[in-house]
C-alpha cells in the first residue's frame, strides 16, 4: 500500500517537473523574448525619406516650427514682441521681475533663460533643415523635381533662421551638417561671413525653387519669397544695388503681388500684397499676435504701444486709425497693434501671420535707391506708402533727409511686425540716440544680446562673450 | 461534570461537588486513557466472557452495562450522563460475547473504551478527548515568571502565567504544541503528548537575532545568518505615522537611506537616494519589489498638466500603497543583497511586504483617524512699513524721486496702510484629515486571508475647497495542503485615489507678494484684479487641477516541495496603473484686461497607463552536507511592460462650466501620443553554504538582458560575494554574546534611461502645417550605449552585549559607479542640448553607518528601548576623462561630490560703494562665468540619522523619533529679485549698506535701474551668498498610545493613539523649512487622533 502511493506521487513530481521545465525553457528558448514594437509617436529616420508625405512633413513643420516657437514666432516669445519692447516701440505693464521687464529696462544678463530658449530653438530649427538636407541627399525615392523644392526650402529656412540670429548675437557658427561631434565644437564666425553664408543657402534656394506657390496659399516659400528675403539681407549688407534688384523683381510681378488698397484688408489671408505668411496650425485659428497685443480694458495687461509712436505719426496717418486701437479709462489712453484683429477661432481662418509683404519691398528699394542717390526713385516708393496711409508725398529730398524719412515710414509701416523697428535703429547706428533719453538701463553694447553663458560653458569655440555680458 | 461509577451488584454512586477533586480524578482518567493501550481488540481480556440474553428486548445502554456487570467481573467507568439521550439498543436472545455486545452497543467511533487491569471498562467520549496541562514558569535563577504567553500553536488559544509563573490551560489533543513566549526570553515550544503538567525554565533571550527573520527578495535569511546589508523597519514603526506615502515613514529610520520629499502638497514625488548618487546623469531611483514583484515607480504625471501644483509633475506611485497595509519593508543596500537584481540594483532595492492572514479565531479591526495639518515654518518676511522704507530707499539709491507709474506699491495706487501675511493668507491654512479603515484577518492552519479597507479624505493648507481622497483595499490569501507541500500566497492590491488641488503652487507667491499688494478679493467677492495693477495670485486657483489614480498590483506565488530537499516555485505578477488627469485654465484666471471669454479657457489634460507582468520560475535545493548546509536557488525573470501617455488640449468652451468635457472644446490639439514598452530578460543563481552555523558563504550572480539597450548591448553580468563569520561563538567571552563580521564584493548595474534612446526616428508632434503631420527629429542617437556599471564593497561588525540588551553595528562601504551613462551636454548648436552615451567616468560612495541599539529598561510594566542611526557619507567623482574640454567643466569637479554648485566666491558688500563684490580668481579684473565661477559649494547631505526612544508602561506607549540632517542648501536669495524691487523679503535684507562706511550684509537696495548694483544682485544669486546651513533637527514623528482590555482573555482591545508628524524643527536656516528649498510648498506638520478596536 505504502509502495503503491510513493509511486504516485513520484509520477505527480515528474510531471510537474516537466510542465515546469516546458514553462521555463518556453521563455529561455525564445530569443525574441526582447524584440519589442517601435515606439508610438515615432518614425525610423529612414522611412521619414521613403514617402512624399512625411518626407513634405519633415519640410512643412520647419514653418510650424517657425510660426509656434522660433524668433518669428506671433506669441510673447517671438521678435515682434521682445524686440519691439527693446526698442522704442512696446511699453511693458506685465508681472514685475520677469524677463519681459529686463528686456524693457535692457536689464538682459547671459545667463538669461529667455536668451538661451531663443538660442537652442533656434540651433534646434536649423539642426531640423540639415537633417531633412541630408535625409532628402540619401533617399533614392523621389523625383529631382521634389527632391529640389524640398531641398530650396530647408535652404531659405536655414537662411532665414541665421539672418536673424546674427542681428540679435553678432558673430555666430553656422552648422550645416547633424553631425553632433563638429557641432559641438562648432566655431563661431564673423558677421560678414555668416551673411555670405545666408546667400549662398538663399541663392541656391532661389536656384531650386519654383515660381508657383507650391500648395496655391502663400505659405510656403518659393522663388518670390526667397528673393523678398534676399532683398532684406542685400539691404542690411548695404548692397544696394542687389536690394533693389531683388524687391524689384517682386514689385514688377504685378500678376502676383499688388499693395491692398484697402488698410483693413492688408492683413487678411487673401491680400495680395502679402509674400509669405505662416498657416495657423488648427482649422479656424488666427494669429497668435492678435491675441498678444488687443486689449479689451485699461490698463494693459501685459504690453502696449508706446505713446511715442502714436504722438510721432502724422495725426491724418490712416494707419493711425486703421492699424491702431485705443483703450481709455477717460482719463489716460492706451493704444494696441491692431493689425490682426481676430483674437479667436473664427471657424474658418481669416488671417495668417505675415512674414513678407510687399510694403516692405517698396520701403527696402526706396532705402536702396535713395542710398544709390535716385532721389526721385526712392520718393516714388516712399510715396507709395504714404499715399496708401493717406499721407501726402515725401517733403525729403536730399539721400540723408530721405534716409530719416524712411526709417520714420518703416516704424509707422512696420511696426509690431518682427522686430523690424530694432533691427532698423540698431542698423542705422540710431539706436543709442534713441535709446539713451528712454531707457535708464541702456548702454552701447546692448546692441547684441549675449551669447547664451551655458553654451559658452559648454563650447569655449565660442567665446569671447559679446562685450558688455 | 459528574462521573458516574458503577460498581458491580451497587447502584451508582454520585461524587461530590468538590470540582478540585473532580478535576483531579478526571486527569486520572486523562492520564490513563492515554497510557493504557487502546486495547479493546485484544479479545483475551474479554473474548472469554459471554452474557445471556434471555429475550429479545429494547434497552438503554445504562440497561446493557447492568447486564454486563451482573454476569461477568467487569465494572464501568464513565461519566454519569455520557449515555443519556443515547438511542435504545435492540437485544437480541442468546448468548453473546462482551465485546461484539459492547460493539452493538456504543459506537467506537464515538467513544474510547479501555480495559484496566483490574477490570475496569472505561469509556470516554472521543470528541471530548480534552487534557488540562498546567505547569510552573521560572526563569533560569527559578523565579517564577508572570505574563507568559502559553500558546497553542498555530490557534490563538492561550493563556498567560499569573503572578506565582502558574497556568493550567485545555489542550485539544496530544499533538498540540505549546508555546510559551515572553519579551526577553528565548520562545520555547513543547509537544504536550502525555504530559499534564509541563513546568518550563525560560531561558533569557541570548540571540533574538535568531529569529528576525530578514527578506532578501528571492529568499529569507535570519538577521544572525544573514552575508549581506539589509535595513528592515517593522510595520508597527510604519502604521502609527500620520503620512500618506509609505516611503516618508522611513525617513531617518535606516542607515544609508536618505529621503527627502519634494512637496507637502499631497501626491508629490519622494526622492530617496540609497547610499547617494551613484549615477552622474541616469536614474538614482531604487528598485521598488511589492510582495516580490518590481513595482515600477516612474510617475505616470506629465509636467504639462501637474507641473504647476506637483514638482516637475512627478507623482509617486508608492502614494498608492496604504502605509497601515505594511507588514515590513527592506531596504537592501550592499552587492550581497542587491547583486541579485543585477541591472536594475546598483541604486539599492526597498522591498515592501505587505501584511498576512495568520490562521486563528477571525479577527476584525477597525479604526478611525482624524486629524489636522499645517505648513512647518513660514519665512520671516519684511512688513510693509520695513517693506515701503526697502522700495523707498531703493528709489532714493537709484535717484529717482518721481515714482513711476508702475511702482504701484509706493506712487498710492495700492493702500500703503495694507498689510497681508501672505504666507497665511495663501498657504496657511490647516489641512483637516479623516481616516477610516478595517481589516478582517483569520482562517486555519491550512487557508489563511487577510483583508483591509481603508478611506481617507484630506483637505489642503490652500484657501479654497480642495480635497485628497485614497480608497485602498489589499488582500492576502494563502493556502498549504495537509503535508505543506503545496503552497499558495496571493496578494491584490488596489487604489484608487482622487487629488483636486489648485492648478498652481502659491508658495513663491506667498514670500515674495508686496505685503500691501491689494485684496485678493473685491467686495462682491469677485476677485479683485485693482484695476489690473496686479496679477491676482488667488486666480490661479480659478486653475483647477484633478487628478485620478487607479493603481493594481498583484503577486502570485506557488511552490511545491518536490523532495525534502527540492522545492519549485513560480512567481507571478500583473500590475496596471492609470493616470488620468487634467488642468484647467479658464479664462477668468486671467486679468480681464485681455478681454478674454470662455473661447479662449482652455483644458490640458493627460492619460498615463502603464501596465506590466512579471513571471519567475524558481528552482531551490536544499542540503545538508557534513557540518554544513549548502542552499542552492536558481530562477529566472521575465518581465514586460507597456507604457502608453496621451495628452489634449482643449481650447474655446461655449460656457467655462464645460471646461471639464473635453468634447465642449471647439479645439483640440493632441500634445503627445506616446507608447513604449520594456522588456527584460533575466537568470538567477544565489549559492549559500553555512558551515557550523558559524561560517557563512553567499554567492549570488544574474545574467540580465533588456530593451532599452541596442541589439549588440543587451545583456549584462552581475554577481555579488558575501562572507559571515560569527565569532562569539568561538571567543566564548561572557559580555560579549554576539559578535559578527561580515564583508561583500560585487557588481550591480543601472538601465535607468528612457526606453528606445538607441533610436533614430522623428516623433510626430501637434505641430500641423498646411494639414501636414508635424515631424522632427527625436534625438541625437547613439545605438552603443551599455548599462552602467557600479561596484559595491562592504565591510561590516555586529556586537550584541548584555544578553544582547545594547546592539552595535557597524558598517563600512565604498561604491564605485563606472561606465556612467550620461546625457551628454552638447552646445544646443548641434540641435539638442544632450546626447545620451557612457563615459569612462567614474563616481563613488562611500561612507560609515553606525547603529545602536540599547534596552536601558525593561521590567514588568515599563520598558523603554532606544536607538541611533548615523549615516555619513562622502560622495565623489573620481575620474571624468578630458573633463576640462567637455560640457561638464563648469559643472563638476573631479575629486568634489556631483551635487555641487559652481559659485562666485561672495567677498561682502563694498563698504565705499554699497555693492557686492566677489572673488576675481584669475585677477584679469572682470568676473566671468566660466573662470570666475570657482566656488564649490557642496550640496551632499554630511551625515544624517534618527533617533528613537520608546516607551511603554503597562498600557501606555510613546514613541518619539527625531530625525537630524546636517547639509548646507540654497538659501532664500536663490530665487529672489534684486532687494528694493517690487518683491517681499526676508528679514535679513534689513542689515543693508546705507551709506559710505556702512558695514552690513545686503548691498545697496536698487529698484533695478541702478545697472551696477542690478548687475552685481544677478551675480549674487549665483555666489556663495544662497549658501546657507540647511542643518535641521526635526521632531519627526511622536505616538502616544493607550491600549485598553476588555472582553475574556483579553480578546478585545482598544487603542487610542494620538500621533503627529514633523511637529518640531530645530534649525539655524533663515530660509523657510530647511527640507523644501525649491519655492514649493513645504512639508506639512501633522497632527492625528484615533481609535483602533480589535475583536
């Protein structure tokens, strides 16, 4: 009896032994035990490169990069607003001891988070055109003519990202290639060469794209866009004669571009007189820079135009009227950027953010030809302007009193528009005489910002620190 | 109870009512039931008998008995009414042998009957087979012991020695085992078989170690025999504390365990650092094992919507563990102890054993908490006349006497008479607390369960209705078959819990308000924007933030003894977590200046759900060999985990009372969509042998593989050596009673990177353009990074003296961590500010840990035990190769702790100027970051400790533990704004520079257009200015309890404790609480009373 059952339990152990044994060398066996799914959310970089959409995409977001986040961004974070408190133009009413308020008191230090979120998004963007540059250059899949459009626009991109860091840092590297080791210990180099730099990438855009607006919108760029931006960089390199080259070709092209009439419809997504503009990401959105300047009630609750501009424009300016709107509290006036005047989703977008219109065209070749003594040349286009606000022709005649007249036409054109009033006074070297009277923290080397102090910790190839940091 | 007696040819005698003597025949009885054989088969005593039945009749048993007795010599024995009630027996007529008549008569699966030598029938009742056992308990000098527990085994039946060391108890059958325990003395247990008295000499309890059993993680391990490093803090410590995470009840209690929390605010992450920071930029978390099953304790949180009120919106998922369902927790800390969780124990690993069914009566508990909490320490800040005369001054220095129009605080905007104490009006409030909680534990010695219930409801220090609830349950259940072959042990957990805070910590705000900043609210309760002069922080509240965690973790093991020597095992485990959570932003947090509507309120939510299984086949063999015992595990460990998060936003609502409905929004943006899953693959070994039970010998190895590692990298080898010699055993010094060393060799790993860094790819982002996906590229990849590598040594004494009444340990370790994987910090020209690869880099630990233990009192009502902890440790990076070209070199330095800050060396202010001046180290008379920054301030705790006294008398206890850091943090200026800014202050910037001559502390007050005072402030906060002694010595936790007794035997109890927590904080730090040092909200003081009764 004893036997018996000591037999069946040993016939008990064995099985189990062996379901055990199965259990555990089931697992051991598979060697695929750690293969695992390719992450949600993300794509191989190869397969990016082997498909016309994503490989549009890796294109495309480079202006949804720009429109949310990089320099030109509309929102609090972009030129429009940092730049134009730093100047003349933005008067700040916002939290105190913030860096809104050092940017308004020309407080800025190097180790300014601001100043190094500017930096990194910016090098981040240009990481993305060279990565899509080098994606596209190893891909076998697509037609030269694809190839190339994507190609001009990664190129006008890098371009357009570099143009506005060296007027906001002066000397900086230009990586042109995702290789983390030499970006690294990237170099930085002078102005002038930066600037050769920007026209080789835009000429060579230029080169590659099309005539067409590639989706019908004006969103993304082509020959048209590239040249509006070369004229700018021509007209801050003081190549006058190539400036106006430039803005010439996009005036003449009266099939294309024509000024608005119209005030009220210069900032609309149809207007034709507008060059490149930046679609809202959500179906129905306007623009983020709306929304950051209107004001509903005194006082402003984060910035406001300064009354100097309002008290320096002629008092029949229609862009006074038009372009600008006024908060009172019956005793004090404040007064807004009214350009975009769609602060909410309208359901179907009514405005896009503008990056290249074509005033500004007219105002780069009067500057280039008044810089190139074709006095009357440069009052015809000037005279453009004004005429269109309202204004009666230009009393400047000669190349300096035309010079002021248009840095004063620009301000009243231009303004809340990325930065253009700081660029404009930090180029014609006005910028302490304008400066200096308003602003108790000014001194001459505020010109530049800092280079960023992590990233001079990080990478000593860029030092020195711009003076004054 | 009466016995009856029958005597042959007598009528039965009734004996008398004196129970003394009745007992005593009845243990006569006892005593010979279960000495005489059972002998009723054995037919020579009563085979030859026969009676007649002369007719056929119906008779009672008594009646057949009579019948016996009249015609044979036999009489009976048995109790009186043992029969009565009994069925009549049918006899039939004839002749018939005793024992077939007996046999007809009374079943004998019923009853026992003997045959005593002289004839006697005794018949017994089997089911009443009860022995009284009584005895005599002394100690070893003969003194008799009172308050012994006298146990049956495995039951809860028992009773306790009087006062003269006597009990007498009723044992159920011969097999029971007694055992008797008393504190102080060694437990003994004796099998009652025959013995009706058992007189015991306790011994006094030489090596209590013996029987603190340790769990290792994959096996146990007495604390006597145990090789390797173990920390083990009892569920009693853990349950009276009035905390939220079971993790904060540890703090100061372990040796080499430094926790620190990160937010008073409830949820808030915990950070706990074994032995310090061994990796430079991967994980330092430990390993968390719930009933040996890793719980994985990434948060789930997303910055994006809990950054605001949670610090860097890491949540703890530890906060799901409910501190009373606790039986222990185990922190194991050197390679002995941890090499056997190889990659993932370089950073130690807390086990946490949650509580048991133990077989026995049912038992039900129940208690109920209330309590209240408030912020420790509030910051001295200036009033507002020293603030007005701050701005004032400051305006004065700068030479501006026009206030401009935004100097709101001093021009008579705002009322200057105002005064708020902000850090009361914003922060102050107290927390009201409710707990409510049960347990029902119970089963046989075959099945035993456990299952508790808790609630708890808790309110915030914010103004405003906010609330924490916690809804836990746990269950155990355990199961063994009759030959405790087969064993079962199921442990479920679940939790759900429901945080609704504010959207945003006002901590900052509340130190840096202007104490005249207007009203938070207008009078028609509005709140109050003072003609927008102000952003009104109590808005931020209008930013709701709620939160709701659903956390499962279970464990299955099974095990079946195969041989004597063989036991398999399998552990199992499942485990989810979900996080859903959301901000809200409406638009009426917002200065209404902006005209904004509901269009514009906006709703950020989030969705974490990680969920993962584990499955371990374990095989372990077990041997006696020679003078030794030699103890082989082998098992492997496959683990998978999936993680999923999705975030929305959701903007522009038709009513701000839809904000919550994400389906209301006229926009929705999907923030990120992520999905990842790790995978490791492991095999274990663990060989121990124990030669003469003095010698100890531990060798433990795994061979790890796991996904977030390239192809080519994947695997990993790991393995520790552990060395226990008891020598006390063979000094045989009488003062010395234990005495052990121990060592340990080995190496551990860390994986603690992201999952799939090895990648190359793009990751969609909301980014559209032109209704195109937005896609960039991830990161900077490397596909040939390796796990990191940490090499642990050890060294350690344990002394026990006094019949071990004062313990001493003593350990010593140096941990040297390589290969580090690191977030390489690149320039952010190259795209991204890091790359992840390893470096040659190495760091180390080391450090002291010293314990002691001392019983100064014990005696039958009051006994009082303390402890100390001391933990010192030296943190240090040795080696960083080409650390002077990399992007570390103004962040570490070689030879100096990793948690260092690179300074400007504060040299005072300027007693000419007023201006702060620091130290130029390269004298080339300009301060710059990168060669004047050269101040190394190290931020490493020096040492920090516990101490712990407990007190009881009779029904009274008292626990009060202090917890000390000594350490150096940043102080109140970190954060701050230039002193004569619009920003509150701490009192100290009152000892300021006035005018040429003045020696002070704080430089001149500037409103922020004076460039060189601005200038030299920026310098400031980051100069060894914000170093200050951030020592503290904090009453850390107090418990006052009083158990009262009530029903037989002391079955039922009741216990009322009052309890606070962090109720006391000694320190020197001007800066607020010494802990919580980032400008969130600090650790709360608590303080609870409740009740648990016991049935």
């Amino acid at each position: 009896m004893k036997k018996i059952i000591y037999k069946r339990t040993n016939i008990q152990n064995r099985t189990i032994v062996l379901w055990y044994v199965l259990i555990f060398f089931s697992f051991s066996n598979c060697n695929d035990f750690l293969e695992i799914d390719d992450p949600i959310g993300q794509i191989p970089h190869e397969e990016v490169f082997m498909n016309e959409t994503t490989a549009t995409a890796s294109i495309t977001s480079l202006y949804g990069k720009l429109r949310d986040e990089v320099l030109i961004n509309g929102n609090s974070s972009g030129m429009g607003v940092l730049m134009g408190l730093y100047a003349d133009e933005l008067d700040y009413y916002g939290a105190q001891g913030d860096f809104y308020e050092n940017l308004f008191f020309h407080n800025v230090i190097a180790s300014d988070p601001t100043v190094e979120s500017i930096w990194a998004k910016a090098y981040n963007l240009v990481y993305m055109s060279n990565a899509a540059l080098e994606g596209l250059e190893n891909s076998d899949q697509f037609s030269m003519d694809f190839k190339n459009k994507l190609r001009g626009e990664a190129l006008f991109v890098r371009g357009l990202v570099h143009f506005y860091m060296v007027n906001l840092f002066g000397d900086i590297p230009y990586p042109k290639t995702t290789d983390f080791i030499m970006n690294s210990q990237i170099h930085k180099i002078p102005v002038n060469l930066v600037y050769e730099n920007i026209l080789e990438d835009l000429n060579e855009a230029k080169s590659l794209l099309g005539d067409e607006y590639i989706s019908g919108e004006r969103i993304r760029a082509n020959r048209w866009v590239v040249s509006a931006l070369l004229a700018r960089v021509y007209l801050y390199m003081g190549r006058w004669q190539d400036a106006e080259q430039e803005s010439s070709n996009i005036i003449d092209n009266t099939t294309l571009f024509s000024l608005e009439i119209d005030l009220n419809e210069v900032f609309l997504k149809e207007s034709r007189s507008t060059i490149f503009q930046l679609k809202p990401g959500n179906s129905g959105s306007n623009t983020e820079e709306a929304a950051i300047y209107i004001f509903d009630s005194p006082p402003p609750p984060f910035v406001a135009l300064s009354p100097n501009l309002i008290e320096a424009m002629e008092s029949n300016d229609l862009r006074k009227t038009e372009w600008i709107g006024e908060v009172s509290d019956g005793t004090q006036s404040w007064y807004y950027a009214n350009k975009y005047i769609q602060q909410f989703n309208t359901g179907t977008s009514m405005e896009y953010s503008i990056v290249f219109r074509l005033a500004e065209q007219y105002l780069i070749r009067s500057e280039a030809r008044a810089n190139q003594n074709n006095i009357v040349g440069a009052q015809q286009d000037l005279n453009v302007i004004r005429n269109r606000a309202g204004l009666d022709n230009t009393l400047a005649i000669t190349q300096e009193e035309l010079q002021q007249a248009i840095v004063k036409e620009r301000r009243f054109e231009l303004f809340t528009e990325q930065g253009h009033r700081w660029f404009d006074i930090r180029r014609f070297g006005i910028a302490s005489q304008i400066l200096e009277p308003i602003k108790p923290g000014w001194s001459v080397t505020d010109i530049l910002f800092p280079i960023p102090e992590s990233e001079l910790l990080i990478n000593p190839n860029l030092a020195p620190q711009n003076s004054g940091y | 109870m009466e016995i009856k007696l029958i005597n042959a040819r007598s009528n039965p005698m009734e004996i008398g009512i004196n129970k003394r003597l009745l007992l005593m025949i009845m243990r006569t009885f006892i005593f010979l039931l279960c000495t005489t054989v059972f002998s009723f088969n054995t037919e020579t005593t009563l085979a030859q008998e026969k009676v007649t039945i002369e007719v056929d009749k119906e008779a009672t048993i008594d009646e057949v008995f009579e019948i016996i007795i009249d015609q044979t010599k036999y009489r009976f024995l048995y109790p009186k009414d043992l029969f009565k009630g009994a069925p009549k027996v049918h006899l039939k007529k004839g002749t018939i042998r005793v024992d077939k008549l007996l046999n007809q008569t009374i079943s004998l699966s019923r009853f026992n009957i003997v045959v005593s030598i002289d004839d006697v029938i005794i018949i017994k009742e089997k089911s009443k087979q009860q022995q009284q056992v009584s005895g005599k308990v002394v100690d070893e000098a003969g003194i008799p012991v009172p308050g012994v527990t006298v146990l049956i085994k495995g039951t809860n039946i028992g009773v306790a020695t009087s006062f003269d060391g006597s009990y007498s108890l009723t044992v159920l059958n011969p097999e029971n085992v007694l055992v008797f325990s008393a504190l102080g003395f060694a437990k003994q247990e004796v099998t009652v078989g025959d013995k009706t008295v058992i007189n015991i000499t306790l011994k006094e309890d030489v090596s209590e170690l013996d029987e603190v059993t340790i769990n290792a993680g994959y096996y146990k391990v007495t604390d006597r025999e145990k090789t390797g490093s173990i920390s083990k803090v009892n569920g009693s410590e853990i349950e009276n504390q009035a905390v939220n995470n079971p993790l904060e009840t540890l703090q100061g209690r372990m040796t080499g365990v430094n926790i620190t929390t990160t937010s008073g605010v409830p949820g808030s992450g915990i950070n706990v650092r074994i032995r310090g920071q061994n990796s430079i930029m991967a994980g330092n978390e430990p390993l968390y094992i719930i009933d040996g099953i890793p719980f994985d304790s990434q948060s789930l949180g997303s910055s994006i919507s809990s950054g605001g009120i949670i610090p860097r919106g890491s949540i703890s998922s530890l906060n799901a563990i409910n501190p009373a369902s606790i039986e222990s927790i185990e922190v194991l800390k050197d390679a002995d102890a941890t090499a056997i969780y190889g990659s993932r124990g370089a950073n130690g690993v807390i086990l946490i054993t949650t509580k048991k069914g133990k077989a026995g009566k049912t038992k039900f508990s129940f208690s109920n908490n209330t309590g209240v909490a408030h912020i420790t320490k509030k910051m001295d800040v200036l009033n507002t006349e020293q603030y007005l005369e701050m701005r004032r001054e400051a305006f004065a220095n700068d030479g501006i006497t026009d206030y401009p129009f935004y100097a709101y605080d001093v021009n008579g905007t705002w009322d200057m008479n105002r005064y708020t104490d902000w850090q009361e009006t914003l922060i102050g409030y107290t927390a009201n607390s409710h707990k409510v909680q049960g347990s029902i534990s119970g089963g046989s010695e075959g099945t035993r369960f456990f299952i508790n219930g808790m609630y708890q409801n808790e309110t915030s220090v914010f103004p405003g209705k906010f609330n924490y609830d916690r809804i836990t349950v746990n269950t155990n259940l355990q199961h063994s078959d009759k030959q405790e072959k087969f064993k079962l042990d199921f442990n479920a957990g679940y939790t759900i819990e429901d945080n609704f805070l504010p959207g945003g910590d006002l901590s900052y705000y509340a130190i840096y308000l202007p104490p005249n900043a207007p009203e938070l609210y207008d009078e028609s309760g509005n709140v109050n924007w003072e003609d927008g002069t102000w952003n009104n922080p109590i808005a931020q509240f209008d930013n709701k933030y709620k939160n709701i965690s659903n956390t499962l973790f279970t464990s299955l093991s099974l095990s079946y003894k195969l041989a004597n020597q063989l036991d398999i095992r399998l552990n199992a485990g499942y485990g989810a977590n979900m996080i859903n959570d959301y901000v809200t932003s409406p638009h009426t947090a917002y200065n209404p200046a902006w005209g904004l509507t509901s269009a514009n309120s906006m709703v950020t939510t989030n969705q974490g759900n990680k969920k993962y299984w584990t499955l371990e086949p374990q095989l372990n063999w077990e041997k006696s060999l020679g003078m030794g015992k030699l103890n082989i595990l082998l098992g492997g460990t496959f683990q998978s985990q999936e993680f999923n998060q999705f975030g929305v936003y959701g903007i522009g609502f038709p009513t701000n009372s839809f904000i919550d409905n994400l389906s209301a929004a006229s926009t929705i943006i999907i923030n990120n969509e992520v999905a990842t899953q790790y995978k490791t693959q492991s095999w274990f070994t663990r060989i121990n042998y124990a030669f003469k039970n003095k010698f100890f010998l531990n060798i433990t190895g795994r061979r790890d593989g796991s996904t977030r590692f390239g192809p080519s990298n994947r695997y990993g080898n790991f393995g520790a050596l552990g060395a226990a010699y008891i020598f006390s055993d063979d000094l045989k010094i009488d003062w010395l009673n234990f005495g052990k060393i121990r060592m340990s060799y080995g190496i551990t790993g860390n994986d603690q990177i992201g999952d799939y860094q090895y990648l190359q790819t793009y990751t969609i982002n909301s980014q559209l353009y032109n209704e195109n996906i937005g896609l960039q590229p991830s990161r900077l990849f490397n596909p040939e990074f390796q796990w990191e590598e940490n090499r642990k040594k050890e060294a350690a004494i344990e002394l026990g003296f006094m019949k071990n009444r004062l313990t001493f340990s003593f350990a010593y370790y140096n941990n040297r961590s390589s290969n580090q994987l690191i977030n390489y910090s690149l320039p952010t020209t190259t795209g991204f500010s890091s790359i992840l690869s390893n470096l040659d880099a190495e760091v180390e630990n080391k450090g002291y840990e010293f314990e002691i233990k001392i019983i100064p009192l014990k005696s039958k009502d009051f006994e009082w035990t303390s402890s100390l902890n001391i933990s010192q440790s030296r943190n240090k990076l040795l080696a960083f190769p080409n650390l002077e070209n990399s992007t570390y070199r103004n962040i570490y330095v070689i030879g100096k702790p990793l948690s260092i800050a690179n300074l400007y060396n504060l040299k005072g202010v300027n007693p000419q100027t007023g201006i702060f001046e620091f130290e130029d180290y390269n004298n080339d008379g300009q301060l710059t970051a990168s060669d004047d920054r050269k101040f190394v301030a190290d931020l490493t705790p020096k040492y920090f400790g516990g101490l712990s006294n407990f007190f009881s008398y009779k029904n009274w206890e008292l626990d009060v533990f202090f917890q000390f850091v000594k350490k150096k943090g940043y102080n109140q200026y970190r954060v701050s704004e230039p002193v004569g800014t619009m920003a509150n202050q701490s009192v100290d910037v009152l000892d300021r520079w006035q005018q040429p001559g003045d020696v002070a502390d704080m430089q001149r007050y500037t409103t922020g257009s004076d460039p060189e005072a601005f200038d030299a402030y920026y310098r400031f906060v980051q100069s060894s200015g914000i170093i200050s002694d951030a020592s503290f010595i904090r009453l850390k936790s107090l418990t006052l309890a009083y158990t009262l007794y009530l029903g037989k035997e002391n079955e039922t109890s009741c216990r009322l404790l009052l309890t606070g927590q962090n109720l006391l904080t000694l320190t020197k730090f001007q800066g607020g609480d010494p802990e919580q040092m980032d400008g969130y909200l600090p650790p709360l003081t608590r303080l609870s009373f409740g009740f648990q009764l016991n049935l």
